[in-house]
C-alpha cells in the first residue's frame, strides 16, 4: 500500500493490473482488489466508518463511496497527505438514477506527481441534497459546484458565490438535469415565453451581483440621469430554486 | 476646495525603440485644484455581443481609473442542455451533439465521446482505428490552435496572421469534408469504430497539409514572435503560479505556460501515444506570452506526430467485429435471418452498454477533456457529462485580470483559448 510510484511509472494504465479471471465490468469488486490502488485500503484504514464501499468500473477505475458527511474531510486528506496527494481536481458532477434514488455526487480526482486518479462519490438522499463545498480546498471547485447546484439543486455549504451559472438566475422551474424534469421544461411553452418577455433587460445590467454589500452603483446612475426609476420586477418567482410548478 | 502642488511626469517613447522609461521632469510644478469628489469606481460591461469575448461571453468589470477591481464572468448564453438530450438518445446518436460543443476541433469530441463508451463496453477497437483517430485528433488540434492563432493576433492588434492561419484552416475543412462530408459537424466516429474507412488518399493529403502548416507556422513566427507590440502586450500580462493554477483546475496550454508538464497524452496514455516521439513544451512564467509560446510549439509536436502516425497506418479493418456494436455486413443481411434481426434490433434500439460507468480523459485542444458516461444496462445513457476544459479555465479569469488593466483583460481572455459552445453545452 505505501509503495511510491515514480515519476516515470508506467501511468495509469500499466499501475492497475487487474486479474485475468475477473469480470472487469462487472461493478462489485471483493476487497482483494484494494491492492491495486494504494489509496484505498489507506481511506478505508484512516477512515473506517465514512468508507462505505469500493467498486472498479470500466476497466481500472476505483470508485469510492463514502458518508456524505464527511466528503470535505476526506477530500482534504486526500489533497494534502504526501503519499496521495490529488492536488488536481478533475470534475465534480452528479448523477440522478431516478426513481426517488439517491443522487450521487462525484468528485475526479487526479494526483500529478504520482500520476494516479480516483472517483469518490457520495450519495445524498433527495431529502438532504446538501454537501460541504470543496472551494476551500480547490477553486476549481467554484463554477463546478454552481453547475451541480444549477443542474442537481444539491446546496453546497460555505460556497462564496451560490448562484446559478448556466440557466438565468430567475430561473422558476427547477434543475434540468434531473430525472423528473421533463426535457422541453416544466412550464408550457406560451408561459416560458411569456416569462422571457416581461423580465426587463436593465435588472440584468444592476451589478448588485458583484457581491453582498456592494453599492448598486448603475442604478444610480439611472436616477441622476432622470431616467425612470427601475420598478420591481414583474411576474418573477423571486425564489427560483423552489421547483416551480412541479 | 482644497490645493494641492502636483509635479507632472510625461513620459515619452523614443521613436523607434519600444523603451517606455519615461523621461521627467519637463513642465514645472503647478497649483491646481484638488477636488474632493468621493471616489466612485465604474462598471463596465463587455459582451455577451463582442467580437473580443470569442463567443456570447459577458464580462461585468468594476474599474478604478483604467485597473481592474473585480470581474464577474457570465456565461450559459448559448446553453443548449446536450447533457440532457444526451439521455434521450442511444449511444451512437450521441455523437452528433459532441461536435456541436467544441466546433472548433470537433473530431477531438467526436473520439473522446466513444472512446469513453468503449471502454465501459470492454471494446477494443482495431489498430487501424485508433491510429486514424489519433490522426483525427492531432490534425483538430493544429485546426484549432490555428483559429486561436488568428484571433490572438487580430486582438493584439495584427491582422496578416490571421489571414494565414485561415488559409491553412481551410485545408483542414477540406479533410474533414473529404473523410466526413462536413465541414465543421462531423460525427465521424460510432461506438467501435468510424463512420467509414478514410478515402483513398486522404492520409497523403494529410501529410501535404502538414508540410504545409510548417511553412506558414514559420511565416507567422517571424510576423509575432519578435515583434515589439505583441512583446509589450502579452509579457507580464495574467500571471499565474504553478501552484495556483493547478488549484484553478487549469489543464493543457494554459497549465503547461505555468511550467505543470502535465499533458494526458503523457501522463494517462491511450491509443498508444507513449510510443509516438513528440515532446510537450513547457511554459516558465505562466503569463500570456508563455500561454502563445506553448500552443505554437504545441501544433509543430502534432505535425510531427501526423507524420508518424501516417508511417505507421495499418492495413486492416476499421470497425471492430463484435456483434454488440457492429452491424452485420449487407449480404449477410440481405441473405440470412439472424443476421437481418440482429441488424434490425442494432439499428432501431441502438447498442446496449452493460452497467457500469467510465471517465476517460484525453488531451483535447483547449485542456483536458474528460468524458464521463453512466450506464444502467439500457440502450441511453443514464448520464454523460463533459468535464469541459474552457469552462474550469474561464473560471480562473477573475484571478488572471483582477489587479491588471483593462486593456489586458482582452489578452488574458484571448490567451485562455475558450470556446463558448463547449462552456454553456
């Protein structure tokens, strides 16, 4: 397990050998293969009630499952301990099975040195989808988790930024990327287009979102200019994470 | 209203030279009024129409004087939910979306797609495939560090390069068309192999185009590399530690610019790049001009390696011959009734993955390129993610310009290298 690999290992592909006799796509792995991948009998050892369970798919990637919890804590070992040491983030992504099952929230990660990647997941109930953001950690993480949020509606704790990032922020209709969100949208078409024609296009020019306590400062300027004050916005859910007419 | 003595420096550029030291003391001290006006910084919006974003990118700037405050990007303009239709489609026909995203280099998409879906199948595709896809994916790479080559120049204020980096873009086009018969929306591979075998001669075209690009590389080389302006603009400018931007989550140029060497053709490879020769060019201060110096030695390592890669085509098959993903050839169709069902249920079901997932990185133009794709068993994917590489490296652009000036913003923006289909998806 604490064996280092060199710089000039084989990579990733020749580190892992798997036996010949397992069924490599087959998701359920017995904990002999731990072997394989140095950091995971170190997690299960550091972490022995988080680590959940351990799977290989697609050949000789190692998926790890851990408490939900506890993700911030084990990301930040993994990221700081010498003999580990994913400094690069790849990706934080979720996936929705549907059904009313879990969603699993995925974290790529990926050590340069040691030329090693691993897959943690952690699997919120739709109950309680929230999870510690990883920003402190990597600020790769920013816009990775505002997607999830966007896309999954799973909260991030201690984000500096927790607004949505590719859908309009007045969104009303929920979290695409989810299994119960039809694909042309929650709302008939008449309405989303409605919706798109009574938002005025200056609210989107107020620079309030530069961040909490700043000075709205463009608002300004429109009452100096004489020209009307900005009057509050018409027919928007003031709330868009709220689903909408789900 | 208060006085204050004010002692004037004007600075002043020797004709010729590009030594911008500036001399003092020319006008004497003068008593001029000082006004007490509280100071307010400015906002400026830049996009989501304008030509210097590359795309439907807007920039709010808060400006003090002509320096960079803070910048808050705002992007998903062009979001097209792919992801979402990708769950709506069966494995192959979510190729066609995959170049759609990155239009810039879309046979890298094209690959990188289906080659994740091969390995959660366990599909190992011909010799002969994988060394037309790393062709493929060499020749998009130089297809799209040319366009970033002509945007670059135009933005810093030269206009020849990015003629002569269209015209050998153009020969690109042509490829594609003559392999593909598109232009720029190829969807040239399915699960297990291509669309088609390459034409006959395409990969001497190929190599003709490779000799080429050589000639203009050097051409504009001499247009750039030593000229004062581009100098002056690009040195110094979006500075970035090696440390930070791994935190960044920075990957391919714009990583390798602040002396990372890590490059996935090296460090996870496939299609067997460990045994092409080419070497990957590292960056040492992480600014601008390094971010310029890397892709520009990075497109004369792919045409070294579509030279090799042409040497070393095989004869043989393209598509792998495995009845999960291959359709039965057109006899046996037409003759044989096993044959003609497992056609039929091919064609109108798709192919069926088994359960189980992959993430499979590859070094697309703009960084890494990751493709993650979930299977429950079915003939859709449960989920496909892109782990978009200018989408993680746009998001370091607040880091990059704050402090910096206004001006420089666009050449940070420029030297990121992003393309907005591949952000907003």
């Amino acid at each position: 397990m604490t064996e280092e690999k060199t710089e000039d290992g084989p990579g990733l592909k020749g580190e892992i050998a798997l036996p010949e006799e397992e069924d490599v796509l087959a998701p359920v792995v017995p904990g002999g293969l731990d072997q394989a991948h140095p950091s995971v009998p170190a997690l299960r050892e550091r972490f022995p009630d988080a680590f959940l369970r351990h799977e290989v798919t697609g050949g000789d990637e190692h998926v790890v499952f851990v408490a939900p919890d506890r993700t911030f804590e084990i990301l930040q070992w993994l990221k700081e301990d010498a003999d580990h040491f994913y400094n690069f983030l790849s990706d934080v992504t979720a996936v929705d099975y549907g059904g009313g099952r879990p969603l699993q929230l995925v974290y790529q990660l990926y050590s340069i040195p040691h030329r090693r990647a691993l897959r943690l997941k952690a699997e919120l109930p739709l109950s309680e989808l929230e999870a510690d953001s990883v920003v402190p950690l990597w600020q790769a993480a920013n816009w990775l988790e505002r997607e999830v949020w966007d896309m999954f509606g799973i909260r991030f704790r201690n984000h500096p930024d927790p607004r949505r990032i590719l859908m309009p922020e007045h969104y009303a209709e929920g979290h695409p990327l989810r299994k119960d969100f039809p694909l042309r949208g929650r709302f008939s078409r008449a309405e989303q287009t409605r919706r798109a024609l009574s938002q005025e296009v200056e609210d989107y020019y107020v620079p309030s979102e530069l961040g909490p306590g700043r000075e709205p400062q463009l608002v300004r300027w429109r009452e100096l200019s004489g020209a009307p004050k900005a009057t509050a916005k018409p027919d928007v859910d003031p709330t868009p994470e709220d689903g909408g007419g789900s | 209203m208060t006085r204050k003595t004010v002692e004037y420096q004007i600075s002043r550029t020797p004709e010729l030279g590009l030594d911008f030291r500036p001399t003092q003391g020319l006008m004497a001290p003068a008593d001029l009024p000082v006004a007490d006006f509280e100071s307010e910084n400015m906002l400026i919006n830049i996009g989501p129409q304008h030509p210097a974003t590359h795309g439907v990118l807007r920039l709010v700037l808060e400006l003090d004087g002509e320096t960079v405050v803070s910048c808050v990007p705002h992007i998903g303009y062009l979001h097209s939910s792919f992801e979402k239709l990708g769950e709506y489609r069966d494995w192959n026909q979510v190729v066609p979306l995959t170049d759609r995203m990155d239009y810039l280099a879309p046979l890298i998409y094209n690959c990188a797609y289906v080659m994740a879906v091969e390995k959660m199948m366990g599909v190992e595709v011909t010799e002969r495939c994988k060394v037309v896809r790393v062709i493929c994916m060499e020749l998009d790479r130089i297809f799209s560090h040319l366009l970033w080559l002509g945007t670059w120049a135009i933005d810093v204020g030269a206009f020849t390069p990015f003629l002569y980096a269209f015209q050998e873009r153009e020969k690109v086009y042509k490829l594609h068309e003559s392999f593909t018969g598109a232009r720029i929306t190829t969807s040239a591979t399915r699960v297990g192999g291509m669309m088609s075998d390459i034409p006959e001669g395409w990969e001497h075209g190929v190599r003709d185009f490779a000799d080429g690009v050589m000639k203009t590389l050097d051409e504009i080389e001499y247009l750039l590399h030593t000229n004062g302006i581009h100098l002056g603009r690009t040195q110094g400018v979006g500075v970035i530690s090696a440390e930070e931007a791994i935190n960044c989550g920075l990957s391919g140029p714009n990583l390798r610019a602040s002396g990372v060497p890590y490059d996935v053709r090296k460090d996870r490879p496939y299609y067997d790049y460990e045994t092409y020769d080419f070497e990957v060019p590292i960056g040492e201060h992480g600014d601008c001009f390094d971010r310029y110096l890397v892709r520009f030695e990075e497109m004369r390592q792919s045409v070294r390696i579509l030279h090799q890669a042409v040497d070393r085509l095989p004869d043989g098959p393209i598509n792998v011959d495995d009845p999960r993903v291959a359709l039965p050839s057109k006899t046996d169709t037409m003759n044989d009734m096993a044959a003609m069902i497992h056609h039929f249920k091919l064609v109108m079901e798709g192919v069926k993955a088994p359960v189980g997932e992959s993430y499979f990185p590859v070094e697309g133009s703009k960084g890494e390129l990751g493709m993650y794709v979930v299977s429950d068993g079915g003939s859709k994917p449960v989920r496909w993610r892109i782990r978009p590489p200018s989408f993680v490296n746009l998001s370091a652009i607040p880091q990059l310009v704050t402090g910096g000036l206004l001006a420089d913003v666009i050449m940070v923006n420029a030297s990121l290298d992003i393309v907005l289909g591949e952000i907003d998806r």
